[in-house]
C-alpha cells in the first residue's frame, strides 16, 4: 500500500520554499547508459528483470509497465521560472555551483550519499531531501549500481561521493530492482557527467541561442586543465574471481597466488576442472582442478581450486583474528551480473558472529548477497582484512521470499589453520577434518534450534 | 555521519528537489512527481528523472524508444503541462524572502 493524503503534517522545522514554477528544456538521455541496460537487463533473462517502483504481484497496466521500462534512463532539464521577488529585483538566488565528478572517477566500493524525496511531491516537509548511505556497487559505463536503499519517488535524485567532497557523480535512474520477482536490493544510477555532456550538446542544436544556458551547466572536478581525478579505490575491491565449473558459476577469492577457495556448490567434485576469471588483469582466465571439496553433510560449504599458473595482480587478503560484531563489512562478488559485469561490492556490518564452544562457526552480515555471490570473501571495510567466505543468503521456504540482507559466511579462522598446513605441505588431512565438524556446528548451520539434553525419566 | 561527509550532505541539501507534473485544469488527473538536483539558481537549471513526462507526450512514450533518439525538445510535451519545482530553505535563499502562498502540492497517486 503507498501513502495515503490525509491531514497536513508538521512540518520539521525547515520551512520549504513555495512550489516554482518550470519549463521543460529537453528530455535526455545517455545512449551509452541504455547501451548498457540493453547488454546486461535485456538478454536472455529478460523477463527477469524489472524496474519498477511497485512490487510485484501489484495490480499494475501493461501500458504503465512499458512506459516505465521505456523511460528507464531518460532525464529531463527544466528551467525554473523567477520567481516575483527575483523578477521585481531582477536577479535570481545565487549559489555555489555543483561539482561533478567525471566518468570512472569514483571507484568501486567507494561510499555515496542518496538524496532524493521517497514518494516524490507526497510531504516534502516530512520527505524532501532524504539521505541514503552506501556504496558503489558496480559500474558498466555510466551505468552504476549503489546498495544505498532508495524509494519509489526518489528518480532523478542525486548520488554524490565522499571522494571528490561533495560531487554530484550520479543520478537515480531505478530506486528498485527485482530480478526473478526478488528484490535485488540495489539501485540503479545513471552518472552524471555524461547527462550533462549530452544537455549541452542538445540545447546547442534546440536552442542556438542558448549557448548562456550550456555555459551554466556545472563542469566537472578537474576539467578543463587537470587530469580527471582517479581514485584507485579499496584494492579488496578487485579480490574475488569468478569460478566456473560446468554450467554452474560462482564467486572465490584467492587465498594464495595459486589456490583459490569457493564454495562446495560452486565447484563440489575433486577433480573437477574449474575456469577462474579475474577482473585484474582484465579478462584474465586460468584453468585448475577442485583439490578439495567438503562432502554434503559437512556444514562447511567450502571447495579449494589449485590453478595451473599464479594469479597475477589480484590480492591475496590477509585473514583475521577475531571479529567485532558491528563493524563494516564488504562482500565482493559476481552475483546478479556473473560475468556480464566485474565484481559487486555490497556493504554493511557484521551483523552476527555465532559461537560453538566459544569458537566462531558462523558469520551474518547486513550485505546484500544474491546468487552467484557464493563463495566470495566477506572483508573488513576498514582494515581489508579477510573475515570469511559467503555461503548464503536466506530463503524463507514457507513464502519462498529470498532475505539478500541477511546472510550467512564461514569464518576464516575455520578454514585458515588447514588452509595453511595445505599450502605448506600439500597435506589435505586438515580441510577433511572439516568434513566432521561437531553436531553443534551442524545445528547452527541448519538453523535449527540448539540441542537441549531431554529430560530424564523418572521411572 | 561524519566529516567526511560534511560536503556531501551540504551539496545534497542545497541541490535536492523535488518535481511535480500535471495537467492544466485537470486536477482530478492527479499529479506525476520525481526528485531532481538544481544544478544551477542563476539561471535556475534542474535535471530530474524523464519518467513523469512520459503521460504528457504528444507521440506517446514510443518518441523515448525511436532510433537514435537522445533527446527530445521541450515542446514534445503537451501544452497542458504544468511544472512545478520545490526544495528546502538554503543559505543562499533567506526564509522571509521564500513565497508562502504559491502553489500547493498534489499528492502522488496511490
């Protein structure tokens, strides 16, 4: 149900300024951005995709349903007209101009700021100007993704980055997306720095003798002169691969140059041949072989990979200690895109560790994760250290709604001792312990309630 | 949130707004609403999301999907268009200059 008009409500204490009003300049849009929608939302998942700012199973029209889809990445420039005090004063407000972050500047993992009015004209007073944190999930082009939870209402808002302070990077094209009927927990972004490329370019072929206006639209940080600027962004950021074994495909991260650790449903047969992609160096691919893999009733879903030649430039992450419930954490992975898109990188915070024996066996985090994000590392945001690898998400088999907000990882420190002593001695014997784990350990990953020792008859 | 945030939400506050569309004389039709960022106040620029156009297009929302289209003018829309622009008290925008009495807001439909 959406928000239904009743009384006025109070306003929070910033009083708005009066509705304005506009003309329409231009309607626009960034044929690389719809280039990109095309690639990776209009293959042959199609009719999984949708964009929509209703839920599915909502009583919608085809017709909205097409308009929505044929207005995905679509912008429009206005001119707010003076208002009666500008117009008797002849000047309007001034202040200081948007800085715009170029294309590519912002890296992956970088945080971003949301802004935008949930249910769009509906209570600006308790609405206007919401912020949302999270980061930059992913980019293809001007096509970006953020984890940063947006609502119906706020399209076209503005995305702005940390690093440069303050720039205006992106724009809210789709506060939602589902994939298969589920919400993927990610929105979609067009940057900016392209739209307003565009802008200037139209309004010079629409209007000649607007070359004032074009001259107003805000430039971006470093241009004309400078360099763009470039931040590297968290090397933890290009640590996952993807791995391929058969039909299936999942996520890994390299624990040493050439053994790689993923998930047993990514790669469950010894033996097996297994193709590992890096981003880094682009494209790059490697054969190698399942050396191990835990058997089915083991609840450490966990497989290692030793590649046939070192994987060059992809880091090798420095595992943890012990964790600290609460502290930020980032999955990196190739789920939602597999290989049509590098990595996601997904944020939140240790939401969970759980204990056996005081002995860490499960992690939860507050990172959206969806399929194809399986055997991923779950790092520190802070430090880059390794926390653990990603198991699941969650799915509730009575409704069948998937939960990408909470999920589950083993924790390193299971899998580093044995990790080591294989690397060092090629010696398996400590990831088959891992196949017989305690029933303890079995009765937390089957989430099932702990075991209570029955009472004992008195008879 | 901390410092390093401080431009961000500074820059979010004085760019945010809010966009509305209707149809001139027909309230009953409602109103189509979007956010958007003032990219500019001298003169006063706004980029904001297409989708509220799309009811107001004279050759429906098939122009947004023509080959080659980039972009379309301004008189794509009908003449009944009516636009509206609302933000939040800004440094550069004193509360006793702000009009009170202008146009009030149509709530989206539900």
């Amino acid at each position: 149900a959406g928000p239904e008009p009743g009384p006025p409500a109070l306003p929070r204490g910033r009083p708005l300024q009066a509705p304005r009003p506009a003309r329409l300049l231009l309607l626009l849009s960034c044929p690389a951005f719809r280039a990109h929608v095309a690639r990776l939302f209009r293959g042959e998942a199609a009719e999984q995709w949708r964009f929509e700012s209703w839920a599915p199973g909502d009583e919608v029209s085809e017709d909205e349903e097409e308009d929505q889809l044929r207005a995905l990445g679509w912008f429009a420039l206005l001119r707010v007209l003076p208002g009666e005090a500008e117009a008797r004063e002849g000047a309007e407000e001034r202040g200081a101009p948007v800085a715009v972050a170029p294309l590519g500047a912002v890296p992956k993992g970088a945080p971003l700021l949301a802004c935008g009015s949930p249910f769009g004209a509906f209570c600006p007073d308790i609405f206007l100007n919401t912020l949302s944190r999270g980061v930059l999930s992913n980019a293809a082009g001007p096509l970006l993704l953020t984890d940063a939870r947006c609502l119906p209402g706020t399209e076209g808002g503005g995305v702005f980055a940390a690093r440069p302070p303050g720039a205006l990077v992106a724009l809210v094209a789709a506060p939602l997306c589902w994939k298969a009927r589920e919400w993927v927990g990610l929105t979609l972004l067009c940057a900016v720095a392209p739209l307003l490329r565009a802008a200037r370019a139209a309004l010079g072929h629409l209007h000649p003798d607007s070359a004032d206006l074009a001259a107003r639209l805000p430039q971006e940080v470093g241009a004309p002169r400078d360099l763009p600027f470039q931040d590297p962004g968290p090397p933890w950021a290009t640590a996952a691969v993807l791995v391929e074994c058969g039909t299936v495909w999942g996520s890994g991260v390299a624990v040493a140059p050439h053994l790689v650790v993923t998930c047993r449903h990514v790669a469950p047969r010894e033996g097996a041949r297994v193709l590992v992609r890096s981003s880094i160096p682009k494209s790059a691919a490697i054969w190698g072989r399942v050396v191990f893999a835990t058997q089915a009733v083991s609840p450490y879903d966990i497989a290692v990979v030793r590649l046939q030649e070192d994987l060059a430039g992809v880091p090798v992450p420095v595992p943890v200690d012990r964790f600290q419930e609460g502290e930020a954490v980032s999955v990196v992975g190739f789920g939602v895109f597999g290989q049509a898109c590098g990595p996601s990188v997904t944020s939140g915070i240790l939401s969970a560790v759980v204990h056996v024996d005081d002995t860490p066996v499960m992690l939860q985090s507050t990172c959206a994760v969806h399929g194809g994000s399986s055997g991923g590392p779950l790092f520190s945001t802070c430090s880059g250290a390794l926390l653990g690898i990603v198991a699941s998400n969650t799915r509730d088999n009575n409704t069948g709604a998937t939960y990408p907000h909470l999920n589950f990882s083993i924790p390193i420190t299971v899998l580093r001792p044995a990790l080591q002593r294989y690397c060092r001695t090629g010696d398996l014997g400590g990831l088959r312990k891992l196949d017989h784990a305690a029933q303890p350990v079995q009765v937390v990953w089957r989430l099932q309630r702990p075991l209570v020792e029955p009472p004992r008859s008195k008879l | 949130m901390g410092r390093p945030w401080g431009p961000a939400m500074k820059a979010a506050e004085q760019t945010g707004c809010v966009v509305s569309a209707s149809r001139a004389g027909r309230p009953e039709e409602g109103s189509w609403s979007c956010s958007g960022v003032i990219l500019s106040r001298s003169p006063g620029l706004v980029l904001c999301h297409g989708g509220i156009f799309t009811p107001f297009l004279r050759a429906g929302s098939g122009a947004l999907t023509a080959p080659g289209a980039a972009f379309l003018p301004g008189d794509s829309c009908g003449d009944d268009l009516r636009l509206h622009v609302q933000w939040g008290p800004t440094a550069v925008s004193p509360a006793g200059r702000a009009e009170r009495n202008g146009v009030g807001l149509c709530t989206p439909q539900c």
